[in-house]
C-alpha cells in the first residue's frame, strides 16, 4: 500500500539537506566529500542508498533495484539494449528517491547532510529550494569517454565484467551506448533547465576543484554557517 505524504511536510524535514544531482563525471561526489569535509556535513555520497538497499527492498515492490536479485548474470547487465538500460535506470531513479528520502529524513536529525543524489528534478522541486539543491553538468562525450577512468570499485568492478565478455569490444560499446543514453541531449536540457544552480564542467584536464568547491560553499551559503 502506498502511503501518501505531503511534499511541504517532507520538506520540512529536510530542510537540513543539501543536493547534488547532474550527469556523469561532472565532479559530483568529489564536491560532496569536500563540502562534507570542510563544513562537518553528514556525507552521503555515490550511491549512498545503496547500504539501506539490501534490508528494504523485495523485486516484486521494487523491481528497478530488486533486478540484481533476479538477473540472470551480469553479461545480461552489461549487454542490455539502450532502451532496456534506459527504462531500468528511470525505474530504479524512482525506487531510490523514495529510500533516499525515508533514510534522510531518519539521518537529519544528527545534523546537516550533503547528499550526492539521482533524485528527480520534478521530485526535488516539490521537497527542497534553489539553494540547496545544485544541478552539475558535463558533455555527453565526457561522460561517456571518461566513464571508466575512475578507480572506485563499482566501475572497475563493471570493467572486468565486460572485459570477461564473448565479444568485449561489442559489449563495451554496447554498455557505452547505454552510458550515453543516460547522458544524452534530452537529458542534459532537462537538468540545464531546471530552474536549479547549475555549474558545467567543460574541461576535464583542468583541476577546478578548489574554485567549484569555493562556488558551492557560497550557493549553500555554509561560509557563514
């Protein structure tokens, strides 16, 4: 049974929760770990839901994420079609945004939070304002070609998966082609135009961690905090 909750009351509750939503490898998680750092924040980073997962979830209530309970094998992950991949993500976007909530809602008690997350835009404007939620972008082409340049263990993880394929260079387009229906035009102007602060990562060779850092501090307004 669903239980309908009213968004100014979920609001209310987490008012003490900052957003960071936008597309792949647009420095997303690295901004929540400094914010976190510098300002004392509560820390939920990528894929942060994912601890709340294994205990809440069953396939038939929540069949996005209660898909890893019924693959058949993660070659099946992999080699998904675009459109399968696609349809899967906006479901499981959906299945987490309602544990995201329930676990920030329980974890905003002991303080402030940073929160890396796959919220929905339409979903966020009902339970957070502009300045708490920021909107972080980069190109497709970025977020496709840099996808698995990053050391942590669930990219790497899929790496090998692919790497195991019958044919690895298919599957590894394939999966590419997934990454980047995921991160397509559509998608882009989407969150671009949420109405939400929203930075652009344009240059992946250029360290702009520091002056990114410096301009979030000032949008969450936790300088004076």
């Amino acid at each position: 049974m669903k239980i309908g909750i009213e968004s100014n009351i979920i609001r209310s509750f987490l008012k003490n929760v900052y957003f960071i939503n936008g597309t792949a490898y647009a420095g997303k998680s690295t901004m929540v770990h400094m914010l976190a750092e510098k300002y004392g924040l509560i820390e939920c980073g990528e894929n942060w839901h994912d601890r709340y997962c294994e205990n809440v979830i069953t396939p038939e209530l929540q069949p996005g994420l209660g898909y890893f309970q019924t693959k058949k094998s993660w070659q099946e992950f992999v080699n998904r079609t675009p459109n399968e991949y696609e349809r899967w993500a906006d479901e499981t976007s959906m299945e987490c945004a309602e544990i995201e909530i329930a676990a920030l809602i329980e974890l905003s008690h002991k303080g402030k939070i940073i929160a890396d997350t796959n919220i929905p835009i339409h979903m966020l404007k009902e339970i957070s304002d502009y300045n708490h939620v920021a909107i972080m972008l980069s190109p497709q082409s970025m977020s496709v070609d840099k996808f698995f340049e990053r050391s942590d263990p669930e990219k790497q993880f899929l790496l090998n998966i692919i790497g195991q394929a019958e044919n690895p260079e298919k599957t590894m387009a394939n999966f590419k082609a997934c990454i980047a229906r995921l991160n397509d035009k559509r998608r882009y102007d989407e969150l671009a135009n949420s109405g939400f602060f929203t930075l652009v990562r344009e240059n992946a060779q250029k360290d702009t961690r520091k002056e990114t850092f410096e301009i979030l501090s000032k949008h969450f307004n936790l300088q004076s905090k």
